[in-house]
C-alpha cells in the first residue's frame, strides 16, 4: 500500500507499528510466497517490524512526532536475511534475520518509551512473517515449503532498512501507511 492509502470502507483501529519494507526482488519473492503459504489471508507488504503493534492512547500524532525526532538518532542499514524458522507454539514461520538484527534491537529499545511504549506479549525477535495462524496440522507442510522455495531463490537476500513506515491497521485486517520516515544515513552512503 502507499502512503495513506486503505480499504474502501475499512474502518482504522487504535493499533499502530513501525516497520521497514523490504524492497525489489526480494520483496516480490516474499509476498509471493506468504501468498502460496496462507491464499486465504490479506498479508501485509513484505517488512520486518521494528514496533510491534500497539495501540497508542496519546494518540498517532503524539507517536509521529517521536518518531520523527527519534530518527535523527539513527542511520539506515542493510538487513540481510538468514534462514525460515518458526516460533515454537505460536504456528508462525518466519525467515530470520541475520545481519541487523543488533539496529533492530536497538531501535526497538530505544522507541518502545513515551508516547510509543507499550508491555508486549512476546519478546522482541526481528524477522520476516512468511506465515501465521496456520493451524497445527499445516505448520510442518508449510515450513517444509517455505525452506524449499528460500533455498531455491537466486535472488538477493538483502534490503535497506532507511525509512521508517509508520502503519495502523484497518478493521479489515490490513494496514494502511501513515507516514514514511527517512533516517538521516543511508547505508549506502556509509559505505562512501
């Protein structure tokens, strides 16, 4: 979705994230495949997730605003993914983060405070949703398919996490960009 678009007639609801798109390839390969893994549900873009969601009782303006100092804090960086897993108990396979994971984390300390701060259920671990909410008896089918289809990709297995999405989701189970937010350094340019 582009920024502030959404479902005609989607209601917003009081829950908010922020999260990096995947791009390219890469991300074309990724929606592709949570698509193949889970046909009957609305999946997000491609992304790994920096904010879990949350609702925010100061309000998204509030929340905006510190996003937007806060990133001045930061630099973009490059994320390259690792290999699926899944969460014990949880029935969600996901591709692992594996170099950005330390930004991640810190990003995600340092935000989770004031007007973004919010108890979450699970402890942070960045990565990619490939699927979730599949039932106990389709989890070893589709974890077996998600390792196959990543190992067989030839394409890149990076992206530049450089601007900040902050989304809210719809009562339809989507999600709807509100902002996007660049950090000051892309990695690129460090690289110069």
């Amino acid at each position: 979705m582009s920024v502030g678009e959404f479902s005609i007639g989607a209601a917003r609801v009081n829950t908010y994230a922020l999260v990096f798109y995947a791009s390219g390839p890469l991300a074309k390969f990724l929606d592709g495949l949570r698509a193949e893994l889970e046909p009957d549900h609305p999946a997000p873009r491609s992304h790994v997730t920096v904010l879990p969601p949350r609702p925010l009782p100061l309000g998204a303006d509030a929340a905006q605003r510190q996003l937007e100092m806060q990133a001045l804090e930061f630099h973009g960086f490059k994320a390259i993914l690792g290999g699926v897993d899944s969460f014990g108990g949880t029935n969600v396979v996901y591709l692992s983060v594996a170099h950005g994971f330390h930004e991640l984390h810190r990003m995600h300390r340092r935000l989770n405070q004031e007007a973004l701060e919010y108890a979450e259920p699970f402890p942070y671990h960045p990565h990619i949703t490939l699927a979730q909410g599949l039932t106990p008896e389709r989890m070893p089918a589709a974890l077996e398919l998600a390792r196959k289809r990543w190992e067989a990709y030839k394409g890149p297995r990076f992206f530049a996490c450089d601007s900040w999405y902050f989304v809210q989701a719809t009562a339809d189970l989507r999600w709807v960009d509100l902002a996007e937010i660049h950090l000051p350094q892309g990695y690129a340019e460090q690289a110069g």
